[in-house]
C-alpha cells in the first residue's frame, strides 16, 4: 500500500508533528491575483515580517484543493497496486520561493510550485505505470518528464494541475528520490549547487551520480537484498557519486 504525504504549511515551533496546525483547520482568506503580484515584488526587494504572514497564508490558501490532488494520486498507487514505495513530503520553503523570485524572475502569481506533493516509488517501471495512469486520466494536467532530459542531473516526472490553484506532483523511482536528495543536501552548503552553480568537482559528482543512476534504474533498480541492507545500498550510491 503506498504511504504518500502532502505538503503542508510550515508549523508552528514545538507543535506535535502528526497533528495538524490551527493554521490549516481555520478559514483562510483568498488573495487577488494583483495582490500575490505585488507580494512577489516585494520579497523580491525586501523581505519583511508583514509580507512573510501573506506568503504563508498564501500557501495556507492551498490546502483543500492540495488535500483533493495527494488524496486522488494515493488512491491511484494503491488501485495500480504499488507496494512500500518511499514516501516524503516537499517543502517549497520560504528560502525556496524568494530564491526563485530572484533566481526566474518569475511572478509569484504564475509560480506553479508553491504547494505540491510527492510519490516515490521503487522501480522505473512503476514510475511508468503510475504516470501513464495519470496521463490518461487527466489529459488537462501538464506533463514534465525530465528523465531524458535532466536538470543539472535532476530526474523525474512532474504534473502541474490547472489553474488557478496549480499543484505539482513529482513522481520520482528510489534512486531519483536519493540523488535529489543529496543534490538538496549540498546546496545548502553551496547555494545554488542544483541550479549548476558551485564547485565544480561536486557539479561533475553529480552529473557522473544521476546518469549512473539512471543507468541502474533502466537496468531494474536496487535489488531487493541490497534494499535491506542499508550500510551496502549507502556505499554503492556513494561511489556512484563520487568514482571517477
């Protein structure tokens, strides 16, 4: 059965983190598209308290129809009979979203991934299965596969629901979900590292990582013995990463 987790608003310090906020259970007033502008301009300039309490009601606004979209690609898993994927959660964090105001000088309105939802699962046939399902059944939902063509070495398959609330889902294999993983864990040392920006020996690890990876995963994945064996599985990834 798969174990699928949606993103959700950050919580308040010291909050027990099975339970939801009261944040997420109270009404949440919508912003107008011209006030989700004006907000992306100014953390763009400035970031300030005030405008840092819009952002995270503006994420909060997301929560229903975010419920609706990780409840309906749960169910799917579990319909295709997909069993122990990985499951996490994606936080697009503050530093997230304002380093992509900077980065894309993108609109905050047009932003497509400030809520989204992740499903991992063990084999690149079951990514296959899980996103062929959901191009069927809903053809009104944009498509990014990034396998054939990564960025910066990221691979996976992205959803983007219509508007005007879109929600990503990225539907990654295990190893896709490893190397991004590290890719996350070296950018905060070096940010900018997974935009390709950085030192280079650990842009070359990475690029070297996600196609070797790839490779394994077109070759079938992870045996399941190396699966239990946690010490073996971290030592073989970590020469894919860094063997010349």
């Amino acid at each position: 059965m798969a174990t699928f987790y949606a993103l959700a608003p950050p919580r308040v310090a010291g909050e027990r983190p099975d339970r939801p906020s009261i944040a997420t259970l109270a009404p949440v007033p919508e912003l107008t598209t011209s006030q989700v502008q004006r907000l992306g301009e100014r953390l763009r300039k400035q970031v300030t308290a005030e405008d840092l309490a819009l952002l995270r009601q503006l994420r909060e606004s997301y929560r229903p129809v975010l419920d609706a979209v990780a409840g309906q690609v749960d169910a799917l898993a579990k319909e295709l009979g997909i069993t122990a994927p990985v499951a996490t959660r994606p936080a697009k964090t503050t530093r997230s979203i304002i380093s992509k105001l900077h980065r894309e000088r993108t609109n905050l309105a047009r932003m497509q991934d400030i809520a989204g939802c992740r499903l991992v699962v063990p084999t690149l046939m079951q990514q296959d299965m899980v996103v062929d399902a959901l191009r069927q059944r809903e053809p009104a939902w944009k498509v990014d596969d990034l396998r054939q063509r990564p960025h910066h070495g990221y691979r996976a398959v992205h959803f983007v629901t219509p508007r005007p609330l879109p929600v990503e889902i990225q539907v990654r294999t295990l190893l896709q979900q490893v190397w991004a993983s590290v890719s996350e864990f070296l950018d905060r040392q070096h940010e900018g590292l997974k935009y390709g920006q950085g030192p280079d020996h650990l842009l070359q690890a990475l690029a070297r990582g996600s196609e070797r990876m790839a490779d394994w995963d077109a070759a079938g994945g992870p045996e399941p013995a190396l699966l239990l064996d946690q010490e073996a599985f971290v030592t073989r990834v970590a020469a894919m990463l860094t063997e010349p």
